[in-house]
C-alpha cells in the first residue's frame, strides 16, 4: 500500500512540475518582451497595445496634469 501511495505521489509531482515548466515556457516570449521594454536604455516614443491576437504600435500619448495653485491664505487660526 505504500508503493503504491509512493507511486502516486511521485506520479503528481512529476506531472505538476511539467504543467509549471509548459506554461513558463509558453509564457516566455512575452516575459522577455516586458524585460526589454523595462531595461531599455532609450525611453520608448511608442506604447505596445496587446488585445489577445492583434499586436500593433500606436504613438503613446503624453497626458499633462496640470497642478492647481495653491492658495496662499494671509490669516490662519491656531488650533
């Protein structure tokens, strides 16, 4: 009874480790994508839109957040 036991643990050992190394592999090219993205000496003029299949380039756009003046108040209370 213990073989067996044995046998079916190591049977869902080797069998989980293969599952974890296929999706790491399958999952590599974008891995390394997103490494050379994050450690590129150049800052990037172009975002990359990813919608499952369809990979295209779209000029990334700059949003400006414009801060509001702060309001310099002559008379303040003391707590």
């Amino acid at each position: 009874m213990t073989i067996i036991a044995s046998l079916l643990f190591l049977t869902a050992l080797v069998a989980s480790i293969g599952v974890i190394i296929l999706s790491i592999r399958s999952a590599m090219p974008r891995i390394q994508e997103v490494i050379d993205m994050e450690f590129a000496p150049a800052m990037q003029r172009e975002r990359r839109i990813i919608l499952g299949d369809m990979r295209r380039l779209a000029p990334a756009t700059i949003i400006a957040f414009p801060n509001a003046p702060r309001v310099q108040n002559d008379k303040r209370l003391a707590a």
